[in-house]
C-alpha cells in the first residue's frame, strides 16, 4: 500500500533506510527540524541544518522514488535558550519559500518550562503572520500530558491558526481525545518505550475513528524503527479492517493536511 | 469523531493474542521477582508505588481505558492557572 511518514528524521538515518522505505510503499517523508541530540550553540548552526533539509536531504530521498517534505523552527529542547531562538525565528523565512517547505515544525514543549512557552508561543505568531501551517511535539512520559494541554491553550490563546492548519503529534490514550476535541489532526508516534505501538494505535483508530488521526514513525539517531507504518498497516489488516480505512489514515490524511500548505507538491508517484 | 467497530469478537482478540499476553505477564511477573530478590526488596511497596499502583489499575474493568489511567497515573498534574503562574513567575 502507497503511504507516507508524515514525521520521520531522515538526516539520522542511512540510505540503506530510503531503500527498504521504497520497497516497503513509502511515497514520502515529512521531515520536521528536531534537537540533533547536542544543543547547537549559534543561528548559523541552525541555517546549515536548515539548508541540509531544504536542499540534499530531497535529492537523497528523490534517488529512491520518494518525495521528501520539511518543516523548519528551533525545536521545543533548545526553545530554553530564548536569545538564540529568536535570532533562529529571524532567520527562517529565509527558507521558507524553498520547494518541499510545509511549514513550521516540530515546534512544542520539551519540559513545559517558561521559556519554552515563550519560544513556543512567538512561532506560533510567526506561522500565523505567513500563513504556515503547523507541527507541534508534545513532551515525553511524565510531561506529555500537562504539556499537551498547556499547547493547546497557547494556541487557543493566540486564536488566528485554523484548526485544519496544525498536527499535534506524539498523542497517546491520555492526550488524543484533548487534540480531536478540539478539531486539530492527531499524530500517533509508533516509537519504543517512550511512545505508542502499532496495536494501541488500531486500538485510537478503533475508539476514535480514522478522520484527522494519522501515524508516524518518528525514526531519528536513537533506537527506532523507519518501517513502523508498514508496521501499523499490517497490524490494521491482521484485524480485519478493511483497505480504505486503513488508506484513509496513512495516505489520504496526510495528504489532506499537506495540502493546505501553498507550497505542497503532490509526490511524482501520485501524480 | 465516530469509532469504527473492531472486526473481531473479544473471544477472537484473546485467541489470537493470548500467547503474547502470556509472555507480557511473566516479563512483568520476572521483573517484580527480580526486584524483590535485590537488595532492599523488601520495601518494594515504599519505593515502587507507582508501577504497582498501575498493575492493580489492569483489574478495574468496565471503562475499557486501562491504558489512559495508567498513563494519567505516571503524568505530571495539568494546573489550569499556569500561565498566571508562569507571568507572576516572570515579574518576581
């Protein structure tokens, strides 16, 4: 089945992955800009990064038949540095007209600390003056809960985003009901330990139906696992949910959400 | 938001997953031993309140939300009033 991984981190991860992606159905990939697992230390570390995204990253994934998708900010951890977020938030429109550029992402909370609130809420305004759609990353175990909800207040807080406009990610049993309530897209991470697995995210589909949910597999420099979406397909087939639901999910939303971003390009194999 | 029905019944769901719940209990069940046997174990209850807390949360039925409330359990407290916090915080 056609799909795509709406949050994956293909900087971290070889070729030998664009590969068995391409064998395994991936159309494409969206990659958000995410903590490299060092604090970078200037802007022009940012804009080197940015510029990896924007320009070699989609010709590694072009060379496997797969459209390769971006989303730029300074993620949720290196948000506790507000001096240096500002100069990075100053500098993204400078790559946001780049062809594959969706919007800003993975933008969130890491700790749900002041300072993040602040980094968090001043991209928010950014999105909302260009007209961005946007990618939120909600925080890890303990935190996920209180930081998802102080997310969503911010942005009910600030009211010019439009609700089809933002995925909120990485939701869980405790936080996706909040996240559809509200009318945002839902992304389910199928990642070890920290975050969901291909059967509790059947389970959402299940008790929360398919509109607005989507999966991912948030593959980056740590254990994880790029061909969880595969995953997520054969565990919906195993149980007999039929064909178009499970499409529904890994392709037609997706796709939906991407859309709305004017710079969106359907992928080559779509076309 | 409509659920969509589970195509199987829940005699079905145990019949096909039984062997892995199986090994998911005695994964827990070694973990406790393994606990237990070390050095302090004995005070097991004091320290690891909260993942026993969260095995006794798995025989509440009803609800068909064990994962959520286990979740809630291990989850920091959402205080509503933050951001009043966050900016008397930022004045002082």
């Amino acid at each position: 089945m056609d799909y795509i991984d709406p949050h994956i981190h293909m900087v971290s991860r070889t070729t030998d992955d664009y590969a068995t992606l391409a064998r395994m159905g991936c159309v494409a990939v969206s990659e958000p800009a995410f903590w490299a697992g060092y604090d970078r230390g200037t802007v022009d570390g940012f804009r080197d990064y940015f510029e990896q995204l924007t320009s070699f990253e989609p010709s590694r994934a072009a060379a496997y038949g797969i459209e390769h998708y971006t989303w730029l900010c300074i993620n949720a951890k290196e948000a506790e540095n507000v001096a240096l977020s500002r100069e990075v938030l100053a500098m993204i429109p400078e790559f946001l007209d780049r062809p594959g550029v969706l919007g800003i992402g993975e933008i969130g909370l890491n700790k749900n600390t002041p300072n993040e609130a602040t980094v968090f809420a001043e991209h928010v305004d950014l999105a909302a003056r260009l007209g961005e759609l946007v990618l939120i990353h909600t925080p890890h175990l303990e935190d996920k809960l209180q930081g998802t909800r102080m997310i969503l207040d911010l942005l009910a807080a600030d009211g010019r985003l439009a609700v089809e406009d933002v995925l909120v990610d990485h939701v869980e049993e405790h936080t996706v009901g909040y996240v559809l309530d509200q009318g945002y897209w839902a992304g389910m991470t199928l990642y070890p330990n920290s975050k969901c697995t291909p059967a509790r995210a059947a389970d959402m589909v299940e008790r929360f139906g398919p509109e607005r949910l989507l999966v991912n597999s948030a593959g980056d420099w740590g254990p994880s696992k790029p061909t969880a979406v595969p995953d997520f397909i054969f565990e919906m087939r195993r149980r007999g949910q039929t064909e178009a639901t499970i499409r529904h999910v890994v392709l037609d939303n997706p796709l939906d959400f991407f859309s709305r971003s004017r710079r969106f390009k359907l992928p080559e194999r779509l076309r | 938001m409509s659920a969509i029905p589970s195509p199987l019944t829940a005699e079905k769901i145990l019949d096909r997953e039984g062997t892995t719940l199986r090994a998911q209990l005695l994964d827990i069940a070694a973990l406790l031993d393994r606990i237990e046997r070390a050095a302090g174990g004995e005070n097991a209850e004091a320290f690891a309140q909260l993942p026993l807390s969260a095995i006794r949360e798995l025989l509440i039925p009803g609800d068909a939300d064990r994962v959520g409330r286990i979740l809630r359990l291990y989850s920091r407290s959402y205080d509503p009033a933050w951001q009043e916090r966050f900016a008397e915080e930022g004045a002082s």
